[in-house]
C-alpha cells in the first residue's frame, strides 16, 4: 500500500507496461520486476501510420495496472494526441484523452477536463502512462531550448544528464546514459535511455521497468543511480543540517510533556550535543554563557514524532524530518537498500530520521508480497529470523501468504531472538487465531475488521481486503459480545494495533477529480504535478455504494476509539506519502475522539516504548537524545497545528522545515 511509495513520480511514473498490438512493427519488450522479482511487462512499437502503442501492466499482489496507449508526436516530439485504456492500479476504468489542434490543447482524464490556448504546445504528463511516456518527455526535453519545456496541465520540466554505464550483452557491449528530469515530483526522476535515445529502464529497488534481455543489468544500474543520487543528497544534508558548536537553549517554551500528558509554560531545555542537558521552569535552569538561546515564547516544545510504518525510499528521510517526524520504523523494504539508506542517515550523508526495522517475509504463490524473504518451511523459517537478527532488526513482518501453521513457529523462534512479531494477518487465519498464535501486533485496522468476516473472507492476499471491509465495516457491531471478546483478548495480550487508518481515508472516500480531504490544508503548497496525482480518487465504488464507503470510513475511527478506550496498545504509521500521512493519521485519531493530548503520546513516548527505545527517546527530559520539535501553536490541544512545525533537532543537528520543503518544490 505503499506510498504514494518512494518519491512521488517514481511510484506514479513507474506504474507502466503491457502487450504489443498485432498491427505493430519491430516491437521492444521490456521487463517490470518488484523488488527484483518478475511482475508484468511493457511493449513500444510505432505503427505504419507513425503513431507510437505502448502496453503495460503489472500484477502486485492482485493490484497493478493495464494501459494501452496510442500516442502522435509532432516534429519537436510533443504530444499533439493521446489516447489511454485499460484500468489503473486500484483496477478503476481509465479512459484518458489529449490533443493539440489549431493552438488549443484539450485533456480528459477521471481526474481533469481541460483546455488551454497556447502560443506553443507543451508536453502533456498523462496521469495514467508507461514509462515509455517518460522516455518521449526526457528526448522532447534534450530538443528544447535549454533543455526546458513547459508541462501541460502545469508546472515546467528541465533535464540533465547525470552519468553512463556500459553494460554486457552477451558478447557485444551496450552504452546507456541516466538523465534526471524535474518538475514532475518532490524530487529529481531518473530514466536511463540508450545512446539513441531510445528507452532502455526506470529502475529503483522497489519497482524496475528494463529492456527484455537486461534484467541481470539492473544491479548495476542502481548502484550507479545511488552513486548519482548520493551527491546530490550529500549536498543537501551539508547544507540544510545545521550542528550547533555551542549548548543550544529553548526558553520561554510551552513544553508538552509526554510522560503525562501536559504542556508545561514557560519552560527552558538546553542541550548540549546530541542529549538534552537540562529541563525546567524559565530562570531556574542553568544557561550555559556561550549558548545559542532560542526564544520559544507562544510555540509548544515537544519530542519528535515517530512514524511506525513507513517504506523508505530516496529522499523520503528530508520529507520526514521537515515534517517533525525524527523516528520510524520500516515496515519492509530491499534489505540491502534499507540497510544503505540507514546507514547515510546516521552519517549525516544524507537527512532522515532514526530507523526502527522490521524484517518483511512471505510464502511463495500468486499474490507473494514485495520482498525476496521467502518463507514455505520451517527451515526457511529459521533461517530468515536468525537472518533478521543478526542484521540488527527490531522484529519481524509476516505477510498475507505466509502458511498459518508456520506463524506459531515463526513466533517462538523470534521470541528467542528477541524479536517482535508482527504482520498482516495471513490469508485462511483470523485475526484472533494470528493473536493467539503469538503476534504482537498486527498492521492495518481493516484486519480487524476482517476478523469478523471471516467465515465469508478468507483469503485476504486480494483486494477483497480493502473492498469487503469498505463494503461492511459499518455493518460491524461494536457492542456484539464477538467484538467485545476479541477487543479484551487484545488488551490481555497487550496487543499493538497500527492502524494506518489515513490510506482506508483515502481508498474509502477520495473521488476523481475531488481533492482528499487529508491534503485539503496542503495541497495548494505542493508542486503542480503532485497536486494533479491527488486527484484521481480511491477505490472504483459500485454503483449505489458510495455512501456505504463513506460510513465505513466512520466505522474504522469508531473502532479505533473503541480499542483506545479499551487499553489496547495503538501506534501511529501511515504507509503513505512521508510527513504529510502522519499529520493527516494524527488528525483522524482526534476526529475519531482521542484527545489530542493522548494522540501526541501515542506519536512520541507510546512509540518510543513499543520499539523499547524509551529510555533514550519519546519525551524531553534530561539524559535523553536531543530529538526535538517547535511547533507554532498548541497540537496538545489542536491536533492539527502539528502541520505547523518550525524548527527540528534530531540527535543534536537543527533543520529548518521551511528551508527542507523549499528544496523539493514545497511552499512552507
């Protein structure tokens, strides 16, 4: 469910392929692979009458989409008509038309309806494309004038060439050249094209589309991309990380206290390298003479917030930490990628917060998650948790194909090492039983809700996960003695929820062409290309269903107030876009009647303690790390003003948020 997953335009312009036309001529196939793993296919021909069909399509885990495309070029190679079909990655029809005529351009998407007049044409950024699309954007870019075009319906895109690998091809040897092109996301997206400009791949350790024949060339692909990409994110990391030479005091500040709950006035912290020196009231706290004193008056002082389900990719730490969140925990991610990312985090090669991990495995079949950790025995078993542990994981991450009668196993052997045990809950067990068996926790309220289904859903590797909970959830009776039992099972075993409630927002009740309410406050700040991608709506509804989704949207908060005022244990994660999720799932959290007091705990001290860091982390207090945030307003008594955060410290090292959101195209 990732995210709106790592850097924007690369989820969104990576969700691409498909099958060649029977009128085609000389045919190029390409590969799609998630996290290395074969996933569908895309094909590009030109047609006798010059116009360029590509197809694509995925499977992910029974989502994924299936485009056909026909596309005209004129001389420039810009777009002058455009016609897509199939369905889009929540499998809703797509039916997307563009066309350049007499100085007008017209779209049509189940987003947009538009037209321009236009003294030149632009270059129209199809919301539902193949990579191919991208490929024609990146050879119009090297014609133009100063390698810049404008976009069409907005925004402004400009290329550059960043590197060349040489690769083997059997016995031949084959050049292909990596562009980073702007204006599409929050961050550069790079495409490799070969010497002629023909597309050759789109590679990330998440999700890759590579010419037929060059899987085995993706390895050094990507390293060469994080070569390129690791300077510019050194850049940024010299220049917007600031580490105090000297003791750092907050005073005046209206300190919100963790450990209880309160926000204390007129209070004074200093720190002194990456710990927090001293905490309390203005005047009686000691300020060093060579301090750096910041006046906090009329701002709440409080500890970073934790995001405890993310999947991190590129550039996602710096969409974090502007947001105050200092903390997360990974949910499942490349091994090797994660490990790297991590690794820069805490050397201050690039900006991101602390990182929690959680190991991800599946059973092998059709709808096997994004992971290479496959799990079908008890041996494997073995072998992957001591795998886990060795490499420094904080727990373990079952996924929906997972055999049940391996999650008991599964969980003695991570218990042994230490190891947390948490998941989806896999497919043909309940919730209950998955508790019982020995999990810890489990990811995502609709398996809650699922609990109760599962004499009619039993297998949840589908979509059906989402659609049947959107279906019934506001069905469930909350007061049933089946309830009430499971919710007291769950406080006996102190058993983590995290909800994720932001993404069954989403899939629930955005609508094409409607902005979601969960960005509604942000949207007008974001970079144009980001702000048409909100507006392509959720899951398909059925006809007459649209209401039903809505009240179930309501159902998940009730039910997540139920488990609050249960004792059952909630942790705040997202799964969704960095820093903007998490402030939306808080803000959900206090309109499902949590106050906003307890939704900061949960975000800071409440995580801290699930992942056993809170001795060192959670609250502000003397002796603890120095991961800090200054917020305009009051979050402890209006949730919301957490979107306003103006000053970060993490381990010591002061961000401005408004500086980090500049470099990616976001208005403070």
């Amino acid at each position: 469910m990732k995210r709106l997953f790592p850097g924007l335009f690369a989820a969104l312009a990576l969700c691409l392929l498909a099958r060649a036309p029977a009128r085609a001529q000389e045919v190029t196939r390409y590969t799609v692979l998630m996290v290395g793993n074969p996933a569908g296919s895309e094909t590009s021909a030109v047609r006798p009458d010059g116009a360029r069909e590509f197809t694509y399509e995925f499977n992910d885990r029974g989502r994924g989409p299936k485009y056909r495309t026909v596309i005209r070029l004129d001389a420039a190679g810009l777009p002058v008509s455009l016609d897509t079909s199939g369905n889009d990655y929540l499998k809703a029809p797509v039916a997307e038309t563009y066309s350049f005529e007499n100085g007008v351009a017209r779209w049509k998407n189940s987003s947009e309806a538009g037209e321009k007049r236009l003294a030149a044409n632009g270059f129209y950024n199809s919301i539902n494309g193949a990579p191919e699309e991208f490929a024609l954007l990146a050879r119009a870019l090297l014609k133009a004038p100063n390698g810049r075009l404008p976009l069409l319906p907005e925004g402004e895109a400009a290329i550059q060439r960043t590197g060349d690998v040489t690769l083997k091809d059997g016995e031949r040897t084959r050049r292909v050249v990596s562009y980073e092109v702007t204006g599409l996301g929050f961050t550069p997206s790079t495409i490799w094209l070969e010497e002629d400009g023909t597309f050759f791949a789109s590679v990330s350790a998440w999700l890759t589309v590579v010419r037929e024949g060059f899987e085995a060339s993706v390895p050094a692909l990507l390293k060469k991309q994080d070569e390129l990409e690791a300077g510019r994110t050194a850049r940024l990391a010299h220049t917007l990380a600031r580490r105090p030479s000297a003791p750092l005091a907050f005073e005046h500040a209206n300190l919100f206290d963790s450990e209880t709950g309160r926000t204390l006035p007129n209070t004074t912290v200093v720190v002194e390298g990456n710990r927090i020196k001293a905490v309390g009231p203005d005047g009686k706290v000691p300020v060093p003479k060579n301090a750096e004193v910041l006046d906090a008056r009329g701002r709440t002082l409080m500890p970073g917030l934790w995001d405890m389900h993310v999947h991190l990719g590129p550039n996602d730490g710096l969409m974090h930490v502007a947001a105050g969140v200092t903390s997360v925990r990974d949910m499942g991610n490349d091994i090797d990628a994660l490990s790297a990312l991590r690794k820069n985090f805490e050397a201050g090669e690039e900006i991101g917060p602390r990182v929690m991990m959680a190991g991800l495995m599946d059973g092998r079949g059709p709808y096997t998650g994004p992971t290479k950790v496959l799990v079908d025995t008890e041996e494997e078993a073995r072998a992957a948790v001591d795998s886990f542990a060795r490499l420094g994981y904080s727990q373990i991450k079952i996924y929906s194909s997972i055999k049940p009668e391996l999650v008991p196993i599964l969980a003695k052997l991570a218990h042994e090492k230490g190891l947390r045990v948490s998941g989806h809950v896999p497919a043909f067990m309940s919730a209950e039983q998955f508790v019982r068996a020995g999990a810890d926790e489990f990811q995502h309220i609709n398996f809650f809700v699922l609990n109760f289904l599962f004499d009619e859903v039993k297998d949840t590797r589908t979509p059906v996960r989402f659609t049947a909970v959107a279906d019934r959830a506001a069905t469930i009776d909350l007061n049933s003695p089946r309830v009430r039992s499971f919710v007291e099972l769950l406080k006996e075993r102190k058993t983590v929820i995290d909800p994720t409630v932001n993404v069954f927002e989403s899939m629930f009740t955005d609508r094409p062409g409607q902005m979601p309410a969960g960005y509604a406050t942000v949207a007008e700040r974001l970079p144009p290309q980001v702000r048409r991608y909100l507006l392509t709506g959720g899951l398909p509804v059925p006809e007459g269903k649209d209401e039903r989704y809505r009240e179930s949207e309501k159902a998940l908060l009730r039910m997540i107030k139920m488990l609050y005022d249960a004792g059952v244990p909630i942790v705040a994660g997202t799964d969704a876009t960095p820093g903007f999720a998490l402030h939306r799932e808080l803000e959900l959290y206090a309109e499902a009647g949590i106050p906003s007091n307890e939704v900061l705990r949960i975000a800071t001290l409440g995580a801290a303690r699930v992942m056993k860091r809170g001795g060192e982390l959670g609250s502000v207090a003397p002796g603890k790390l120095a991961d800090l945030i200054l917020v305009e307003g009051d979050p402890a008594r209006r949730v919301s003003d957490i979107r306003r955060v103006s000053l970060v410290v993490k381990d010591g090292v002061v961000y401005e948020p408004a500086a980090l959101y500049k470099s990616i195209g976001v208005r403070p």
